[in-house]
C-alpha cells in the first residue's frame, strides 16, 4: 500500500488523520500476511489429510498380511508333520 504523506499543521485534526492513514497501511500489510499464513495452513490441512489417509491405508496392508502370516503359519503346522519335520512330542 502507499503511503500517505500529510503535511503536518500542527492541527489535532491532521495528526489524527495522518495516523489513522499510517494505521491503514499497517493494518493493510497485516492482512496480507494473515492471508498468507491462512493459505499456507490449509495446505498443512490438506497435506495432513493425505498423510493420515496413507496411514490408514498401510494399516489395511498390514493387517492383509497379517493375515496371510497366519494362513502360512497354520499350513505349516499340518504340513511339518505329515513330512516328519517336527520330532514326536514336540509342539
């Protein structure tokens, strides 16, 4: 924003005039700022969504193969028997 220049009189009027135009400017500057940080803070959002979304999609992965550990795991254990892979008594 541009700054406002009033000569100064040394009327009261002037003077509150002049800071309530520098009072403008700064608060002008203020809100440029705030947009920034705003716009910046909803891609953090967004980034966050994702990254949350990742996450739970690598839970679904693991808990798949959780699952299929324990299908091997359970065939394994019929099958070592009937090859004479696991000594008698042994579990």
């Amino acid at each position: 924003m541009a700054e406002t220049t009033i000569p100064p009189t040394g009327e009261p009027e002037n003077l509150v005039l002049l800071r309530l135009h520098e009072i403008r400017d700064i608060l002008g500057r203020h809100s440029d700022n705030f947009n920034e940080v705003i716009t910046r803070l909803a891609r953090l959002e967004r980034e966050m969504a994702g990254t949350r979304r990742d996450i739970a999609n690598l839970h679904d992965d693991w808990v798949g193969l959780s699952h299929r550990i324990d299908g091997f795991a359970t065939r394994l254990d019929r099958l070592e028997p009937r090859l004479g892979l696991v000594e008698e008594g042994a579990s």
